[in-house]
C-alpha cells in the first residue's frame, strides 16, 4: 500500500502541483480512507519528500544507465532530455515552482542533488565531446556546465517562461539546442543538425 500510495501521489504532484494536492483528494483518488495514508506518511511534508527522493534516485538511475552506453555526446544529451521529460510527465503545472516556495527545505536539498548528478554528467559529456572534436576544445568546461544547469532549473520558472507562450517540451527543446549550438564545432554542428531533422520527420 506505501508503494501505491507514493505512486499515485507522485503522479498527482507532478500534474497538479505540490500545494495544489492536499491528502483528501489524493485518498478519495484512490478510494482509501486519509487514515491509511498516515499510517504510512506522518503528514503531507514527509510525502512530498519521499516523492520527490524517489523521482529523484529512478531519473539519477537512467540517467547514469544511458552515461554508460558512451554514445555520441549530443545524441547522448536528447536522449537524456527525452527520458527526464517522460519522468516529469512534462512537468504540466509547475511543480518546481510549487515546491521551492511551499517546500524550500526540500527543495534546496533536491537542488544540490541535482546539481551534483547533473554536473559530473555533463562535465563528462563536453570532455567526451572535446575529444570526438564535436564540441570545440577552447571551452572553459565548469563554466559550460554550471551555466547548463542554471539553464535548466531556470526554465522551470514559469513567471520568466509561461506555459502557455513556451509548451514545456518546445522550451526544452530550444533550450538543449541552444546549449549544444553554443559549443559545437563544424563537425558538431552537422551532427546536430541530423538529429533535429529526425526528431521533426
């Protein structure tokens, strides 16, 4: 019942918003009394987190899966873009927005962890691809990838990007190919290219 409980509430959380969800629609959505959910949750702060730690182990676990199939550096990054966003369900309601000003605490610890995971991935990324001369070798490394991921957590803020003029996945996309293009040798560029032009066919 715990795992059922924190399946459903992660997909709850993840469409309609970390405060937006309280623990009486998550009981009536699935027809359990609110009692059972605090058997297993001392209160709605210990659910978000045990959801929020888990989301995070199974996206750091396919992440660090697909690192290890040492595919081309920028096919390496979509497909990485790819499994996040079915992970997040696309992340419909701004639920980082909800969790950073209703869960800081646990907001802030996920930022670290993200970042951590985050760095050493696309720090062995740009290496990788300084070395298949698809990105180019004059780049200040930490620089790039710190600012990726300022990037990434900053297009989740949807008062600087508002769904309704930036769909999630078009924001992701633009944004991946403005860090890729941002690096890229010739030789990069073409493979890019290819990839855009199959991901549009």
């Amino acid at each position: 019942m715990k795992e059922k409980i924190l399946a459903k509430a992660t997909d709850m959380f993840l469409n309609l918003g970390f405060k937006s969800v309280t623990m009486d629609d998550l009981a009536n959505e699935m027809g359990i009394s609110k009692k059972t959910i605090y058997t297993h949750y001392a209160n709605k702060t210990a659910l978000v987190q045990e959801c929020t730690g888990n989301l995070f182990c199974e996206i750091s676990q396919g992440i660090n899966q697909i690192c290890a199939l040492h595919k081309d550096p920028i096919e390496e990054l979509y497909d990485i873009k790819k499994f996040v966003m079915i992970h997040l369900k696309d992340e419909k309601s701004s639920p980082q927005y909800q969790l950073q000003k209703y869960y800081p605490k646990i907001h802030n610890t996920l930022r670290d962890q993200q970042f951590k995971v985050m760095q050493e991935c696309v720090v062995a990324n740009i290496k990788r691809g300084v070395e298949k001369e698809i990105y180019r070798a004059n780049l200040n490394i930490e620089f790039v990838s710190r600012i990726y991921f300022s990037g990434v957590t900053s297009i989740k803020d949807y008062r600087l990007f508002p769904e309704e003029q930036f769909p999630v996945r078009t924001l992701m996309d633009n944004y991946l190919e403005y860090h890729i293009r941002g690096i890229v040798t010739p030789k990069g560029r073409k493979v890019l290219n290819e990839i855009i032009n199959s991901n549009h066919e």
